[in-house]
C-alpha cells in the first residue's frame, strides 16, 4: 500500500523535501542549455507539485496551458491533486439535464449551484464543509474534460458553506455542471 503525502509525518516530510530541493538544484546545474531552436520547454516536476499543492497561488496562465497542451502534465497534476485534496469528486456518474448537474456529492461534501435572484445571469456556487471535517478548503478547483483547470479562492465560510458569487456562463460554473469534469476541494 503506498501512502499519501497526508499521512506521512512532518519531520519526515521536510527532509523529503530537502532532499528534493538538492536533487533538483543539481539536475537543474548539470543539465546542457537547451537549444535556441527547442521552442517552449515542458513543465518541471517542481512547477506541477506547486501548482497542485497551492492552486490559487500557482495554477497561472503558463501551467494552464502546459496542463492543456501536454497530456503527460495534466496526468500528473491530476495525480498529485486528487492526493493532497481535500476531497476529489470524480466525473459524475448521473445522467445530467440539459444545463448539466446542479449539485456534486462525495464524502460528505457538497458543491451546488444555485441562481441568483437579484441577476439572472448570476449563480452562486455553494460548498459545503462535511460535518466533523477538521480541514477546510482554501480553494476550488476544477478539471474540465479536454479544458483548461479552473480555480477559485473560497472566502470564509459562514456556519460550513463557502459561497462564490459567478456569471452563469463562467468556465467554472460551467465545470460544476459538466458530468464529466473532476473537482477538488484544496
């Protein structure tokens, strides 16, 4: 059985992590410059890491499109994401409407979608904390099936639910809804 980056102990990790910091400085001092010719270079083992341990601070436009572009990327993005969230929702097994799904369940945790009554193009997405949860979730993100990730920082939540104020045709409301996008609450 192989174990999850949650479960192993802080001290453990912070040497895991230096000693991946010093792997990496010196592959990064030996490697040969790249060609002027090589075009764009693939993203680093380090630059994914970042992106799925802190979305919100990391995901920017540059790994968005490495995650779209290059297949082996967004498999281990989506890899290390699903192991350090919070909850992962796999694609939905539910037959969904003609706007797509309105709620997603997994564990005890909730994200539906709600329209708004002072704009009809507005909706709130709604996240609710499963009742016991220790953690709490700092962001939203979702993969979109052949998309570009989304993410979205969730404000404070009041009595367990966190409360994102969207345009209903947003990439992430429409995330939400798409059965067979994945979400992760980080």
């Amino acid at each position: 059985m192989s174990r999850t980056w949650s479960t192993i102990p802080e001290a453990e990790r912070a040497g895991m992590r230096g000693r991946f910091a010093l792997s990496l400085a010196a592959d990064e001092l030996a490697a040969p410059e790249p060609p002027a010719d090589a075009g764009e270079r693939r993203s680093r083992f380090d630059e994914i890491f970042a992106a799925a341990v802190d979305p919100a601070g990391r995901l920017g436009r540059p790994m968005a499109q490495a995650l779209l572009s290059d297949v082996e990327t967004r498999s281990s993005f989506e890899a290390l994401l699903r192991d350090h969230a919070l909850c992962w929702f796999p694609p939905a097994a539910a037959a969904a409407g003609e706007e797509g799904l309105d709620a997603r369940e997994e564990a005890g945790f909730r994200v539906w979608i709600r329209p708004s009554s002072a704009d009809p193009d507005q909706v709130y997405v709604l996240v609710r904390v499963a009742e016991g949860s220790r953690g709490r979730p700092a962001a939203l993100v979702a993969l979109p099936h052949g998309g570009a990730p989304v993410c979205a920082v969730l404000p404070e939540d009041v009595d367990g639910i966190y409360q994102l104020v969207e345009h209903a045709e947003s990439p992430l409301v429409q995330a939400v809804r798409d059965p067979a996008s994945k979400l992760a609450l980080r």
